[in-house]
C-alpha cells in the first residue's frame, strides 16, 4: 500500500519537474538542478493554493445558497399571514 502510494507521490513530482524543466527551457536561461527543483516548488505551492481558494469559494457559494434559501423561506412565511 505504502509502495504504491510513494510511486504515486513520484510520478506527480516527476511531472511538476518536467513541467518547470520545459519552462526555464522556455525561458531560454541557463539552469540547474536547483532552479528545476525551485520552479516545480513553486508550481506546487501555486497549485495547492488555487484548491484551497476553489475550496473557499465552493465553500461561500454554499453558504450564499443556503442564506438565499432562508430569505426566501422567510419572504414565503411572510405572505402566507
């Protein structure tokens, strides 16, 4: 179970190193080792905070539906007196 979870965890490090390997590429900047590890670092960090805030936002969309829900229950227990 372990083994196959480390693989897992590997593959997806191997892709965000592939990934910021092909953008200093792009870039056209000499680069090392470090610079690769410090991109795909930061491609991470960006990722993990982009599914936070998508988290958040599902989140206050929730929380928006059911306050919206009780207003109109609210307005609906107002007309029937």
């Amino acid at each position: 179970m372990f083994e196959k979870l480390a693989e897992e965890q590997i593959a997806v490090l191997e892709e965000f190193a592939k990934m910021a390997e092909e953008l200093l590429q792009e870039e056209g900047v000499d680069y090392d080792e470090d610079d690769v590890v410090n991109v795909a670092s930061f491609l991470i960090d960006s990722e993990l905070d982009a599914e936070e805030d998508g988290e958040k936002t599902a989140e206050y969309y929730e929380a928006g539906a059911e306050m919206a829900q009780g207003f109109l229950d609210t307005l609906e227990d107002e007309d029937e007196e």
